[in-house]
C-alpha cells in the first residue's frame, strides 16, 4: 500500500540520520546481542528470509524499550556453491535460472549476463538484499556489516580452524563423502537443489562365483544369505563388467552402478552387456556352496545398489513375488524367526497387504525389516545348510543368536572367505547438486574433516545444550539427537568464493563452516577493517577473542595502540555470548550443531548462546514456499504490492512461532486493511469532544488496556507474537470502538491520551513505521526512543474494570446462542438471580477452586451436596475476569440496565428485557427464570 511505504520511507531517513541503531558499550545497560542467520548472496530475498530477520528484530526493538543496550548487526554469505552454481547456471544459458531472474526477480537481461561472475553476482545480490533489509525497517547496526570473502573475515576463520586444528578437531582420513562428479567437490545440504542433506549409508556386498565372473551383490541384511537361492538382475538394463584394479578381479554390476561405483573404487569397464543376455548364468552362494541361476526380475532397480541382487524369498516380499513370475518352483529356505511372523514372512507380508507394488509394499517391508532385526534370531537348522568346515563357526557364533548379533559374525564369516566387501549409498537419493549433476560417494583418501565424532567434544556440545533456552522447546530434544549422532564432516572444496585452508591454500573452507562462530566478528567487523591483514595473525585473535596475551607486548609486536587493542577485547568481553541467535527450522540440521559445536570447542561452553529461536517456514498457495514449486515470492515485491509493515505483521504474527505461515494476497490486504484503519481511528479518536468528568467507562478502558501491557510484555518475551498481534491490531481496536459507543461518542482527553500513548508503544515493535506516524500526532519525539510501556502509566479500577467486563460476557453468551439459530432474534430477555445466598455459594467455589481443594472437601464444608456440585460446575466455567468479579461482588441487574442501549446495538435486537428471576411478580418464560443463577443468567431470545 501506498500509504504504508510513503511513511516508512519518511520514518527510515529519519532514523537513519538519527543513527538510533548504532550500539556502542555502555556498561550502565545490560546488553543483547540478536543475530540472524545471514543469507547467500545468491537471489534477492524472499519472504521466507523475511520471517526470520522480522521476528528478530521484533525482538530485538522490544528489548530496546525494555531498556537494553542492543546490537543487531547483519552481513552477508558469499562462500559456497550456491553461488557458484548460480554462476555457472548463468554461464551455461540456463532457462529456469534466468527466466527465474527476469519473470519472478524482474531483474534486467542486461544485468543477469553478468552473473556469470560470481563476485560480480555476489556483490549485485549483497546491495539489492541490504536494500531490502533496510526497506524492511530492520534496526541493524550498519557499521558492522561485512562479507565471507572480506579479508579481515578470512583471516578471523583462518584463525579459527588453527585453534581447531591444535586442539586436535581437524583431521586428515579416507572416508566416503557426498560428491558432485561435474563441480569435483564434496556436498552437503546447502550445496544441493532442495537444500537436501546427502545421508551416506554403508552397504554390505557379496560376491557370487560365476565360471568365468563374479555377481557382486549389495544388501543390508547379509545374515539371510543362507536362504538366497537365485540372483536377479533387470533384463532390460545395461550391465557392465568390469575389472576391480586393486584384485584384478571380474565383477558383472549395472552399468549404472560402475558409473557411481568408479568414485569408490578403481575399476576398468571391460565391456557392456544387457542383462537379458546374462540370464541363465549359474553362480555358487559361498556360504551354502549350492548352485543359484541368474534370473530376470521387473523389480530389480539398476540404480540402486549393484544392480545385482540375492533372491531370498521367504523373507524379501519382492524377491518372492519376482520368483513367482517366472512361473517356475523354487526353494524357499527361512533363515529367522521371530514370535511376530511365521516360518514364511515374505508370503505373509504379501497376504496381508493385497498388493504387488513395490511402492505400496515399502512400509510393509519396513515393518518386516525392523521387527526381524529387533526381535528376530537365526534358525538352528542353518548349521545343515552350511559345508562341514564352516558348521562350528555358525553353530557357535549365528545360529541361535539374535540378529543384531549375528549379523557381524555373518559379516565376519563372508570376510574369512575372501567374499565380503562395502560400498556406499545415498540412501535418501536422487540428490541433485545445484549444477543439476546426480550427487555420488566418492571415498577421498586425503579429505580434511571436522571430527564432530570426538567424544570429550561431542559431550561438552550436548552439556552446553543444559545452559541454553531454545524456541520452540520441542527442538531441544530434535537438536540433541542430532548432535549425538554426528559424525566426522568434511569441510573444505577446491573451488569458488571464500576462505582459503590456513595449511592448504588450494582448499576453501565451505559455506556451513566458515558461518560458526562469525557472530563474534560482528563485534569488531568495523574497527578491524581498517587493519593491514598482515597483523592480523593468531596472537591478535587470541587476545581480543580469548582473552589470552599481554595488550603491552602485542601492542609492540603488532604496531596497533594498547588503548586500541584493549577496547576491542572489551567489547569482545561486553557483547558476547550472544543472547538470541534466529533461524529457521530447517538448520536445525547443520548451521545450529555446527554452531554450538565451534563455540564449544573455540570459545567454551560458556560462551554459547543463550537463547536459540527456530521459526517455521512460509507456505504460499498451500505448499512451502521452493523454487521447485514455483512459488518464491521476493521480499522486496510483497511490500511493494502490500507496505512494509503489513508485511511485516504477515511474515511473522499470524501463526505461532513453529507453525508454518501462509501468505497470501487475501491475508495480507485484510492486515494492510486494519492497520489503514486504525491510523485512521487513533487520528479521529483525539479529535472527538471531551468530558470533564472521569467516568466508569474512561476506568474501564484504561484499566484494561493496562491489564493487556502485562500480557503482551510476556508475549514477546517468550515470541508469542501471534498474541500480542491479535491482542494489540484487533482487541485494543475493538475495544476502543465500544468505548466510544459506551461513552456516547465522547471521550475523556487525558485518560485517551494515555491509553493511545501506550497502544501506539505496544505496535512499535511490529510496524514500527505506522507507529512513528501515530506518535507523532502526539509528541514530537521518536518512538522507536521510548520505554515499553508499563502498568503504573495508566489508572487503574478493578471495579469499573470487571462491571464491563461482565457486559461483554453477557454480549458473548448471547452471541454464542444466536451462532446457533437459524434465524435472527428480534427479542432478547434476560433473567438475572440476584440472590445473595447463591452468590456466596459460588464465591466460595471460586475460592475453593483456587486453593485447588477436591469437590468432595468442598460438599462437606457446604453441608449441601446437590448445591456444592452445581456451585463448582458453575464457577469451573466462569472466565477468570468474571471469577474476579464474583470476588469483589456486583449488581447484575444495574449493569445491563443501564446500558441498555450499548446492549440493543451490540446485539442488533429490537427488544431487551431484564428481570430479576427472584421477583415473584416476574414472567417466567420458556422455564429460563427458574434456571438463572448469579453470574450465569437465564437468556431467552426469540
């Protein structure tokens, strides 16, 4: 909206002349330090970044009415592929890229041929993004701004990773990684479309003696091996067979499976072959020794594995159904046992699920897979199945045994007979680097890893979690399995923007690994840039970050003033740790555990942050928000078409904090709508005619207003902003309307005054924009300046307060009958039981109920059983402002009589009458004056 954007953009120079962000220490404050996950400069921002950097600042301009002294600075990522995949998507003519930039960006031709660069794009992206944040209304601190390729930032993470090194984090192995074959370099979550994490699973393989070739067969279960008795291969696939460099032995796989394969292990393809012509070939089970046949099966995936399977029919369900094609007998050999399936599971699965597609049989199959591993054990009689020479062993150490303990011995056993190996899988594949090539394992010899697996590291990261408050709390538990699970990372890739490896500088440090504990540079970014990079070595960093050192020495040493080097270690020292650190929920899988990792094993546990805030994603049209869906909606673009604070309110406030949001053109007029309406009613409302006088409704209205500052200080607090939202664009609107018509268009100035005063603080916040604008027609002074409001402002009487109160609750109980009619009343009537004994009973229900006394202690303090109940069920379901009211006591009549008025137009009747259901002479209609009690009265409507 036009409106909105026009006053935001007035209010931003404003605050920008004002430098009202700029946070410098001040130790008469107590501090708070708010950070952001910062965005890859790769596409403008979306709403989906929009959520996150809103909530923060939020959050962030609260604490600064509270009185804190806040920083909340910004930067940008420029390391990783996904910038360089952008690049070269771009160099190649890709059409969904571009046509992406032109139709959803609107970015010119002209200007996207350019991308082509990746500095040139980096830095395009990083002014068109502080633009938006600034457009945003966020109050980050400028000066602190810097990029991943700045060089005071790599020599700070350089730094690092020799602290790493020296405690002995880093290390130097062979180890299967996540790799794209095109870019040659390994990948992780933010490498990848999707931004899907590779997870790397370790295969067991068998070899099957042919006459002149071996079938290397693939499985993750090879203690059934005993009751394979056929191989399958696709016929329609091309096999290959190859020759493996390190043995020279022959092996027959899938075409595909050689391509995926030849990043593992050293392998020469002889020649190609479909597999129809390798049907009817005989192999030999090495542990059984019996002859099995090469067959053909529909359900062999070629991509999957080798390519090669072991046919176990009596426990694999698609090994038994691709035998029972073929139309021929076969042997069927049980292997396991287990109390939850028979001597044949594979056919019961298959009886059970009426099904022979293997999509629909997956979570059968899964099933059968994890309740014979976890409740499962080895037949006896697999000792006959085996030659004499291997009977001990098996007797021994599988048959009997448990499966999960006799898998290793089956393993051990394949391994003794020169038959077993492994090989890699991307278990939750197709992944798709972002250059579009298919991700593989390949094994490096020499990879450098962050050893996440280290035991004495590993439990300091899960001790620290004790210290740290995290939002939603349920993640807590989420993040702790997921650091307990860790394994060693590789972080480091041959090409593109970024850090160069402090001891390899053909190696950069990748995107998840050089943004760990950057939060920290943040604090000296705009001092330190001013620095020759040459003295800004390790003994600099140990200082100003740890503490360590003599400032006199270094200082003479360095050449940089002791003053000056002793500011930045106090500022260091003033800031950190970090007191809310926000993202969004999806790095929860990498950026917070490698986070809290660094910190831990950089700076202490101590320094890690005290509090973690994890928002949900944005959904627009139904579905989350992702390119694949064509559904990316730019930042920049929803406040243009809806005003900045609108937007503000759209991204952040109409859902709990870990629910996704959905946005949508309907949503975000409607908000624009109200919040048009309430500038428009703030500018009204102190123009209306005063009365002198302070009236019951001028109480009521300041004492509840009074009660909402309690309740939306809580709320944002603990980022309950869909509260505070409601509580503040809706109720206080509505609220004040029914003022106005309580108070017969006339207001009381100074109580008004006072009461805008504290709703226009209460929106600052959240549209920080409109909320300037209405101060202004109030004082000259800046909002964004002032204290949050607190109770003490405003008058406060709990009488006037809870007599209003009991108005509306009447209005809400009748409401709630007329949701229910099929036609609209014309007629209300109200009987009202004033009798004092009835009352008492329910006051001291209400008491009863608070000090949490049983119901059978409250009948025998009655005397009356029947009462008692009633007294308790009543009061039970009273809200707590009219269990207030029963405390102090009122005349239920007097109130609704003498608004009367307030009530007809409220109700939109033509009618209301009030009686008194203890008056004899009162009409009982319809039985309701029989049934009326104090606080519930009887309604009739017709």
């Amino acid at each position: 909206m036009d409106f909105l954007n026009e006053i935001a953009s007035k209010w931003q120079k404003v605050w920008d002349s004002e430098r009202v962000y700029e946070a410098d220490v001040d130790r008469t404050k107590e501090k708070k330090f708010i950070t952001v996950a910062f965005p890859y400069t790769n596409s403008p921002l979306h709403i989906g970044h929009g959520r996150t950097y809103i909530t923060a600042d939020i959050y962030a301009r609260y604490l600064r009415m509270k009185g804190y002294n806040v920083l909340f600075p910004f930067a940008f990522q420029f390391t990783g592929t996904p910038i360089l995949s952008i690049a070269d998507a771009v160099k190649r003519g890709d059409e969904e890229i571009i046509s992406t930039f032109t139709n959803v960006y609107q970015i010119p031709i002209g200007v996207i041929s350019k991308f082509s660069d990746p500095s040139y794009l980096s830095a395009y992206f990083k002014e068109d993004m502080r633009n938006t944040a600034l457009t945003l209304g966020l109050s980050i601190d400028r000066r602190r701004e810097f990029t991943t390729i700045d060089p005071a930032f790599e020599r700070f993470v350089q730094w690092q990773y020799k602290r790493l090194q020296e405690i002995g984090y880093i290390k130097k192995e062979k180890a299967p990684v996540a790799y794209c074959p095109v870019d040659e370099f390994p990948v992780g979550m933010h490498d990848t479309r999707g931004d899907i994490e590779p997870e790397i699973i370790d295969l067991d393989v068998i070899y099957f003696q042919g006459e002149k070739l071996l079938f290397l067969t693939a499985t993750s279960r090879p203690e059934t091996i005993f009751g394979a008795v056929a191989i399958l291969i696709n016929p329609d696939s091309d096999y290959s067979i190859v020759v493996d460099n390190k043995n020279g032995k022959r092996l027959v796989m899938s075409t595909e499976a050689f391509k995926k394969l030849s990043f593992q292990m050293s392998l020469t393809e002889e020649e190609r072959k479909k597999g129809g012509e390798l049907i009817g070939l005989n192999v030999t089970n090495p542990v059984t020794l019996k002859k099995l046949t090469v067959l053909p099966s529909k359900y062999v995936e070629s991509k999957q594995g080798t390519g090669v399977v072991m046919a176990v029919p009596a426990h694999e369900p698609l090994h038994y159904l691709a035998l029972s094609e073929l139309k021929e007998s076969f042997e069927i050999v049980p292997v396991i046992k287990s109390e939850d399936y028979g001597d044949f599971p594979a056919m019961e699965v298959l009886e059970t699920a009426q099904t022979t597609s293997a999509q629909e049989l997956k979570d059968y199959i899964d099933t059968l897979y994890r309740i014979e591993f976890h409740k499962g054990s080895i037949r006896d009689e697999v000792v006959d199945l085996v030659p004499d020479y291997m009977k001990q062993f098996v007797g021994e150490r599988i048959a009997g045994k448990s499966v999960r303990e006799a898998r290793s011995s089956v393993v051990e056993l394949l391994r003794n007979l020169g038959v077993h190996g492994n090989i890699y899988e991307i278990i939750n594949g197709p992944v798709y680097c972002r250059c579009g090539a298919e991700v593989v394992v390949k094994v490096f010899d020499d990879q450098w890893f962050i050893d996440y697996s280290n035991s004495t590291w590993k439990s300091s990261v899960l001790k620290s979690l004790d210290k740290i408050e995290i939002l939603p709390q349920d993640a807590k538990r989420e993040i702790s399995k997921i650091i307990f699970n860790m394994k060693p990372r590789p972080f480091t890739r041959s090409r593109g923007l970024g850090v160069r490896l402090p001891w390899d500088d053909r190696q950069i440090i990748d995107s998840l690994s050089d943004s760990t504990i950057y939060t920290v540079f943040y604090i000296v970014a705009n001092k330190v840039k001013s620095y020759p990079t040459s003295i800004l070595n390790e003994r600099f960093w140990d200082y100003v970050v740890l503490g360590r050192g003599d400032s006199s020495q270094l200082s003479r040493e360095l050449g940089i003033p002791k003053e000056q080097l002793e500011e930045l270690r106090m500022e260091v020292e003033y800031w950190y740790p970090v007191d809310s650190r926000h993202s969004g929920r999806d790095l929860v899988q990498n950026h917070i555990p490698y986070y809290l990792y660094h910190h831990v094993g950089v700076l202490g546990e101590d320094k890690v942050p005290k509090r973690i805030v994890l928002n949900g994603f944005i959904r627009v049209g139904g579905k989350k928000m992702s390119k694949s869906f064509g559904n990316v909606y730019p930042l920049n673009k929803a406040i243009r078409e809806y005003g900045v604070d609108t937007v503000r309110l759209a991204l952040t406030s109409t859902s709990s904090l870990s629910d996704d949001i959905e946005f949508s053109p309907n949503i975000a007029k409607s908000i624009g709508e109200q919040l048009k309406h309430i500038h428009d009613f703030i500018e009204n409302l102190i123009k209306l005619q005063s009365v002198n006088e302070i009236r019951k409704v001028d109480l009521w209205i300041s004492s509840l207003i009074s009660e909402y500052i309690d309740l939306i200080d809580n709320c944002l607090s603990n980022l309950d902003l869909r509260t505070a939202y409601k509580t503040i664009y809706y109720d206080i609107y509505e609220d004040l309307k029914d003022y106005l018509e309580l108070g017969n268009g006339k207001i009381n100035s100074d109580i008004i005054k006072n009461v805008i005063s504290v709703w226009i603080r209460l929106m600052a916040p959240f549209t920080p924009h409109l909320a300037e604008e209405l101060w202004h027609k109030l004082d000259n002074s800046l909002v964004v300046r002032q204290r949050f409001p607190s109770k003490g402002e405003l008058q406060y009487d709990k009488r006037a307060l809870l007599e209003i109160e009991y108005l509306r609750y009447t209005i809400d109980l009748i409401n709630s009958m007329k949701s229910k009619m099929s036609k609209e009343p014309e007629t209300v009537i109200i009987y009202v039981n004033e009798d004092n004994t009835q009352r008492d009973l329910i006051r001291k229900a209400i008491e009863s109920l608070k000090e949490r006394k049983s119901l059978p202690d409250f009948e025998k303090e009655v005397g009356d059983r029947e009462m008692a109940r009633l007294a308790y069920e009543i009061a039970g379901d009273l809200p707590d402002k009219i269990k207030n009211l029963a405390e102090i006591g009122i005349n239920e009549s007097e109130i609704l009589t003498s608004n009367a008025q307030f009530l007809l137009n409220k109700l939109d009747v033509k009618e209301i009458y009030i009686y008194n259901s203890k008056d004899p002479s009162t009409p009982d209609i319809k039985g309701k004056k029989s049934i009326a009690l104090p606080y519930k009265p009887g309604i009739i409507l017709t």
